[in-house]
C-alpha cells in the first residue's frame, strides 16, 4: 500500500514555500517560488498549483499519494470558504478564493489556517512543545503572529475568524502606532518592522545622525537583519530596540503566563534570529512582571523546527482533517 503524504504550503509576503512531507514530518521536497504581489492573486494561485502539481507528480518516488494539502497564510483567513480575508503583506490576495483555487487546481482537499496557528501545531507535533501540554506561541517577523496550545491542542476560541492575536495585545498605551491602527500594541515593539520605525523616528528626533546605522538609514539599506548586525557593533540605537523589544515580550508573556496558568513560552519567526540581543531584557522583564511564578520556573524556549516550523505545521493539519 502506498504512504499517506502531505503537501504543506507556508505563504508569505516574499516568498510562497510548499513541501512534500510524510506522516513522520519529514520534509521530503520543499519548493520555494516568489508571491509576487505586483503579478495579482491569480497569477500567484497559479504558480502555487503548478508547483503543488510537481510535489504529487514526485510522491510515488517516495513511495506515497498526497492524500492532503494544508496552507498557512500570514493574515485573516476564512478556513471554511478556503479564503484569505485580508493579508497585510500580500495585498493582493484580498478575498482570494486561493484555497478553493488550489483544491479545484489539484483535486485533493485543502486546509488553511493562519499562519502563527500552523507554527503553533508544527511545533507542538514535533518540535520544541512535543514534551509540553500548554504554551504560548510568538513569531517575530515583519509582524508578530500568536498562537496558543492548551490541553495539546491549537486554542481556537470562538471561531471568530482569529485566536490569540498577540502581536496586538498593548503593552504600552499611547505608545507606537501600530499596523492594526491602534497605538502600543506588542508588534509595534517587538517586530521587523517595529525595528524600522524605531529608526526612523530615532532620525527624526535627531538621536541617531550619525555611524554605521545612520549610513545605512541614508543609503535606504536598512532591515531588521543590518538593525541586528548595527547593535552587535553596539550601536546604541539600535542597542535600544532590541532592549525595548525584549521588555515588551515579557511583559506580554508575564501577563500571558498570569493570566492562564502556565509557563512556557515558545518564541520564533526570522527575527527572533536575534535572540541573543532580546532574551537578556525579555527575562528580566518576565521577573518584573510577574508575581505568581518566580524566574525559574518561566521557561523561554526557541523555535527548533525554525522556518520548517509552518510547512510542518500544515503538513499535520491537513493530516488530522484526513484520516
Ligand atoms: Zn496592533
């Protein structure tokens, strides 16, 4: 008999990543094509299908069928009508049918799911929360996506088309404007693009006009990857953000942990590549704002699955919808 296999997909706003996985979580191909915004919703839908076709075409090499298909999408998603609703980073994909699309494309059944939700279920499955029956979940990009497992399952609350959005959970009101249109949300500190803005306002309040960061501000050469590298040089800007994002992690996380009754926390997405530069203010920050659990028993842990972390994760979820 042949293997049941998977097709995760992990779609961003740079780049649409799909991957042939078995029922271990084994990622046995992994195709990457760009999203390509300026193209349309179609154009990338179509790509997507051909790319998919390829990973099927594939599977018998591998000995297996895929028998299933999930999809992680950075944004609002309507699971039921395989739509996205709005996507921040692909504009394009506006109440895009790309689920339906995708399914019709390739015949076989397709899930969606956010794309902190997928990360969330990639890890618990096989990655740094396998051992661990509650966490909280973070992915540090250009934004800050959210996901929680309680009882070892995805927390999805009342199916209101999002759950656990904490990337605008406020930790600061009044304080930097956020891409949701409020002000002091946890994104708007502890994210790519939080780094940026942090910059620039830097600039023009005349704190940084000068060094090495100031000249990549100039040169329009910034991104959170040069902010990281700036701060190892201890620039002292740059020093400052990535203090100010640590302690607003903790301070989330504290109330998080306060809140719910539990203790770990579980923190990924390309940006938490700058781990060593955050978690020193993330864990004094925790101590701080905590009263019920003392530093010791707030365990922190990385991503281990790292960008596999969604393909997987989706891979899983179109695995529980198939059985
Ligand atoms: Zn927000």
């Amino acid at each position: 008999m042949k293997k049941r296999m998977f097709i995760g997909i992990d779609i961003g706003g740079t780049n649409m990543r799909a991957a042939l996985i078995d029922k271990q979580g084994k990622i046995l191909q992994l195709n990457k094509i760009p999203t390509d915004n300026a193209a349309g919703a179609e154009n990338a839908s179509k790509r997507l299908v051909e790319t998919c076709r390829s990973l099927v075409q594939k599977s018998p090499e591998w000995g297996g069928n895929v028998v299933g298909i999930g999809m992680g999408v950075a944004g609002k998603i309507n699971a039921k009508e395989g739509l996205v609703v709005f996507s921040p980073n692909i504009p394009c994909m506006r109440n895009y049918p790309l689920g339906i699309e995708l399914e019709e494309g390739l015949s076989i059944p397709v899930v969606m799911e956010n794309d902190a939700n997928v990360f969330g279920i990639g890890e618990n499955w096989i990655g740094a929360g396998h051992a661990l029956d509650n966490w909280v979940g973070l992915t540090l990009g250009t934004g800050v996506g959210g996901c929680l497992i309680l009882e070892g399952r995805l927390w999805e609350g009342d199916h209101l088309g999002f759950a656990a959005e904490l990337g605008h959970i406020i930790v600061q009101p009044g304080g930097p404007l956020c891409n949701c249109g409020l002000r002091g949300c946890l994104e708007a500190h502890a994210s790519g693009r939080a780094l940026m803005q942090g910059v620039e306002e830097a600039v023009e309040q005349g704190a940084l006009s000068n060094g090495p960061l100031f000249e990549k501000w100039q040169r329009n050469a910034l991104n959170p990857k040069v902010i990281y590298e700036c701060a190892l040089q201890e620039d002292p800007t740059a020093l400052k953000l990535f203090n100010r994002m640590g302690w607003a992690l903790g301070l989330a996380i504290a109330n998080l942990f306060t809140a719910l009754g539990i203790r770990h926390a579980i923190i990924g997405g390309g940006v938490s590549a700058s781990w060593d530069l955050f978690v020193g203010p993330l864990r004094e920050s925790l101590a701080n704002h905590s009263s019920f659990l003392s530093p010791e028993e707030m365990v922190i842990l990385r991503s281990s699955l790292q960008d596999d972390a969604a393909l997987v994760g989706a891979a899983k979820l179109a695995m529980d919808l198939t059985v």
